[in-house]
C-alpha cells in the first residue's frame, strides 16, 4: 500500500498498484468496471460489480473469495460472468443493466439495481430501479414485475424486519439525463414491494459553493450500533464526484454528517482516478476498513465529465488506526 498524498482525508491509503478489477478487453468488462457492492454470505464475500462490453451494453458480474483468504485484493471472477443480463429489447434495461446493491435475507439474496432502456433517449420508459433474486449468489432470476419504481444507484439494508433502500431519484421523476439528484428513502416489509418514506431527500445537500453541492452513490455499513455511509460529492458536477463524504445514523432516517468532510478525494491527474469517483463500498475486517470505488480517468482533462476515450476501473483503499463510529460522538 502506498499512502495518500494529502493528509486531510483521514489517512487512506491507496493501494499502489490500483486498479483492483481493471478492464479486460474483449469480454463483458472490454470497456468499464465500476459499482462494487461487497456482501458476506456464509463464510465467502461476494464482490458485485458492473462492465460494459464491446457491445455498449452494461451487465454485472461477481467475484468472490473466502472469509480466511481474505486481503482485499485477490478475488476469483466467477466463470459464468455476466450474472445479470440486459432485457430484451423495450424492456426498461435493454441497455444497461448497472449499480448493483445486495443483501441477503431468510436465505434469499436481493440483488436491486439501476435499469436503463435503449429508448431512454426517446423518453418512453424511465431510469427505474430492478430486482434479481438468488438462493446462492450466483444465480438470479429477474422479478418478473420488474421494475420496482422509478430511480437510480440503490443501496440496501435489511433492519427491524424491514428493508430500507437508498437511492437516487430528481423531482421530476424524469429519465435522469442532465438533471439533479437527491438521496431518499423507501421501505419493503417483503422486498418486492416499496413506499417511499416521506416526500423529503434524507441527505441534505450541501450549499451551492461547497464539495457536496450534489450527491450521489451512497453505500452504507454498519457498526456497532451506527450506520455509516460514504457518498460521492461535487461542487460542480451533477453526477462526476470529486469527493467522499461520511454521514451516521441510528435509524437510516435522520442522518448527520461528518464535520471533518471531504474523507477522500479523487487522484492526482494523470491517476487512473484523476476524473471522477463513485459508489465506496466499504466494510471493515479486524482493524482496517476495506473500501473498493469506482475511478474514471483518460490521461486529457480530469475536469470534464467522462470527457473520451477514458475508462472506469475500480480501485482499493484501506484505512487503520481510528474507528469511523467514533468521529460521530456527542453528533449522533
């Protein structure tokens, strides 16, 4: 591991020969692998993540590896990849099928994810949020009533026999092109069905002027007694994060943000995440937090968003020495 370069973002440490799960040409991941979503099931962590193939076409994947041979490096791709295809054509994720997020509940693993159509330009069917469903993590079924709702980049916790979602949406509950976002929450007794909570983002955003004027991707992790969530800011760009910010809460409804944000930032230009980062999916393992993200970057300008050719690989940075629950005391 090699250390961050600036010592305001809570000492991570990248790891030095990022990325972790980099493209492979010629495959499902010829162009993009992003989103990492990681969930413990039995004794073997399940790593979910998104690629785009020759084709266009967004599809996710899973890599896997167990409890004991844990490092936070070395997975193995499973051999079956894509596990989670595009629909069929007019579907509402005929193009892309992406941001998965996963928990596992009463045996059954709930794989929720965006959805977009290849009409999406023509505006008859919205960025909506689908459900795959499994009994081993591997193979999934799509809900056949999919999708759930309109929406975009969930992120799942199964709590006092509900399940809570996070996700993306804009006022106009629109197709998601050039506009806005804002974090809020729907609830599930069974999965499968959703009501929003309220009518009111969760995650306030910041002023117009500061890192986290917009917000996106949030991932959540729980430790003792606190749920902590890591999102993607910009002061600038609606949906090219410079920035992670930590926010805590005890009920996944009323959160507070960490006073000390930014946590972590993207890498210097000509970093393989010189451009924007997304979706830290992060968990802890003894003493370290474990934090895997997308990075974009293209070697011209870092500072225009998904300016081409470039590409989006997911990377790897550990943290040691501090509890993150302990930055909210007296605050949560």
């Amino acid at each position: 591991m090699s250390g961050n370069r600036n010592h305001r973002y809570l000492f991570w440490n990248r790891y030095e020969k990022n990325p972790v799960i980099p493209v492979v040409t010629q495959t499902w991941k010829h162009a993009w692998t992003a989103n990492p979503d990681i969930l413990l099931i039995g004794n073997t962590y399940f790593l979910y993540y998104r690629g785009q193939g020759t084709d266009g076409k967004d599809r996710i994947g899973v890599m896997t590896v167990k409890e004991d041979d844990f490092d936070g490096i070395t997975f193995d791709d499973y051999g079956n990849n894509p596990i989670i295809d595009v629909g069929t054509s007019g579907t509402f994720d005929s193009q892309y099928v992406l941001d998965p997020a996963a928990v596992e509940v009463d045996g059954k693993i709930f794989l929720y994810y965006s959805g977009i159509s290849s009409t999406r330009q023509e505006g008859s069917i919205p960025d909506s949020i689908g459900l795959a469903v499994s009994d081993d993590g591997y193979n999934f079924n799509k809900y056949e009533k999919n999708p759930l709702f309109p929406g975009r980049a969930p992120e799942v916790v199964y709590k006092d026999g509900k399940f809570h979602m996070l996700y993306q949406k804009n006022e106009s509950l629109g197709y998601f092109i050039n506009q806005d976002f804002s974090i809020y929450l729907a609830l599930s007794e069974d999965g499968y069905h959703f009501e929003d909570y309220g009518n009111e983002p969760v995650v306030e955003l910041g002023k117009s002027d500061e890192w986290d004027a917009h917000i996106v991707t949030p991932r959540i992790f729980y430790e003792d007694g606190i749920y902590l969530m890591i999102f993607a800011g910009d002061p600038r760009h609606y949906d090219y994060s410079r920035y992670f910010g930590l926010a805590a809460s005890k009920d996944l409804i009323n959160w507070k943000k960490y006073p000390g944000n930014p946590i972590y930032r993207r890498g210097e230009a000509g970093d393989w995440d010189e451009g924007g980062i997304w979706f830290p999916s992060f968990i802890k393992v003894k003493d370290t937090y474990y934090m895997w993200y997308e990075g974009y970057g293209n070697g011209k300008d870092r500072d225009k968003s998904f300016d081409k050719p470039g590409y989006s690989q997911i990377g790897l940075a550990t943290l040691t020495g501090i509890n993150l629950k302990d930055l909210f005391v007296n605050i949560v």
